[in-house]
C-alpha cells in the first residue's frame, strides 16, 4: 500500500487527486495539506510514501523546496519529482496513522 498525502491550496484540485487514487488498489490517501505549513506537520506526522504538493501555495514556495526534502534526511535514496497541477484548503483527517 503506497500511503499518500495530497497537498495543494486548491480544494478542487485535491478533490480531482483523491478522485482519481480512490480505484487503485495500491494507493491509500491518508490525509490533505491546504497550506505549506500544513504539509509540513503532516508529514512529519505521517511520514507519507508518497506527496502530491502544489508547489505554488501559502506557506510554501519553489524556493523551499530543498528544505521540505531534508525533512526526513535518511531517506535521501528516495527520488523525487516535480509535474505541473493546477494549483488545493483543508487537512482531512488521516485514514491512516504514522
């Protein structure tokens, strides 16, 4: 099971992210982030396997990134990737804990 956090200012547009996880077997969307800050404490909460993020939302900027990676350092092996999304409010409650 591939534990997901989907983070973006726009509810529409996480709405659109959990819409098209909600068949795949393999995906489990535990929680949403609206803001930066958000992403931030639910993924140190949480420890996803996998991050949908809005690069482009209050609290969080492009520029940040290299810091939001070193969140969890002993997992650098992990790769990570960038796509352009439209730009998602509020955390839901996790379906899944850390």
């Amino acid at each position: 099971m591939i534990r997901t956090l989907i983070a973006d200012d726009e509810p529409l547009a996480r709405e659109g992210i959990r819409a098209r996880l909600v068949d795949e077997a393999d995906f489990d969307v535990g929680g949403e982030a609206g803001d930066g800050f958000e992403v931030v404490g639910a993924v140190a909460a949480l420890h996803p396997d996998l991050l949908f993020l809005d690069v482009q939302m209050p609290g969080f900027q492009v520029k940040d990134r290299d810091h939001f990676i070193l969140l969890k350092p002993e997992e650098s092996t992990r790769s990570t990737r960038s796509a352009t999304t439209p730009s998602s409010t509020r955390a839901a409650e996790p379906s899944w804990s850390a």
